[in-house]
C-alpha cells in the first residue's frame, strides 16, 4: 500500500467518527472494504486491551443496538500498551498476539532519550522493565513470523551529480 490506514479507538465504542470509519471498513462477515488497514484499541492499562478484541472482532454478534456492525479479522486489530507497562503485561499481550493472531501492541508511548517526556509514568524509554518486556515481545514477534534477527537495513543509493560546467562566452 501506498498508505496505511489505522483506526484508533476506545475499548468500548464511544465516539461517532470511529464506529463511521469501521463499520465503513468491514462488513459484518468481516470483508473489507478496503478503507481502514486496520483498528487500534486505545486501552493502555495492563493487558485490559485483550477485555475488548470481541467488541471489534465480532461486533456484529453483540447485542442488538451496539454500535459496532462489522466484525473486523482479528488480524487487523492492534492491542493498546501503555509505555511504561509491566514486562508481565507486555508478555500477555505479546503472547496473546501471537496466539490470537491479532496484529501487535500499539504503545502508548516511548520518547527519545533525554527528550520531552510527556508522562513519565507512560514512558517505555524511561522504565527498564518495560523496555526488557518490549524486547522480549518482539523477539516473541520474530519466532512466530519465522525471521529471528531483524532484516538488514538497507542502505538508499547516494548519488552525486556532477558539479555544473559554466559555458564560456
């Protein structure tokens, strides 16, 4: 894709422009509709965010007059962290991911060192714990896709132009 569309969202289904864009997004079998990627549930305390799979999963089979209608694959739904999680959170909701096939943890958030730091309490650069259980999920991450170590980066081609000849009068 050229672009890719995420979804954020509450747990619980609250604000009109959210429920618009996914139930735009996936029917109640769940086919896209090619608009959304993808919906990120913003539950950042522990491993609550796995409380809330089924209201976007199987939104259809709620009850009469929830507002969710399409029932998104799991696949495309991202589990809220916070920052500064526990690496026993983080562990839950990595091995959860992996289990569920759900898409991975969207964290809520990690600043750069000796930046701005919004909330420290929030911050995954700042929590040793956090950043060990971060880690250790990607690794979990890794296994399960079946590439161990991180692709190569891979360096973009440096070209130079030549300098401009001036023309002689």
């Amino acid at each position: 894709p050229t672009i890719i569309v995420s979804q954020p969202t509450y747990g619980y289904p609250q604000v009109q422009a959210e429920i618009d864009v996914i139930n735009a997004s996936w029917d109640s079998k769940g086919t896209s509709s090619n608009l959304a990627d993808s919906i990120g549930l913003m539950v950042y305390e522990g491993a609550q965010a796995l409380n809330y799979v089924k209201n976007y999963a199987n939104g259809a089979g709620q009850w009469e007059g929830f507002p969710i209608k399409a029932s998104a694959p799991k696949n495309v739904i991202l589990l809220g962290a916070k920052g500064g999680s526990s690496s026993s959170s983080i562990n839950k909701l990595a091995q959860a991911t992996v289990q569920d096939d759900l898409l991975g943890i969207m964290v809520w958030y990690a600043s750069v060192k000796n930046g701005f730091d919004y909330s420290p309490g929030w911050d995954a650069s700042t929590n040793n714990d956090a950043i060990s259980g971060y880690k250790n999920a990607m690794q979990k991450f890794r296994q399960a896709m079946g590439t161990p170590e991180p692709a190569p980066v891979v360096e973009p081609e440096v070209v130079v132009a030549p300098a401009p000849v001036a023309e002689p009068e």
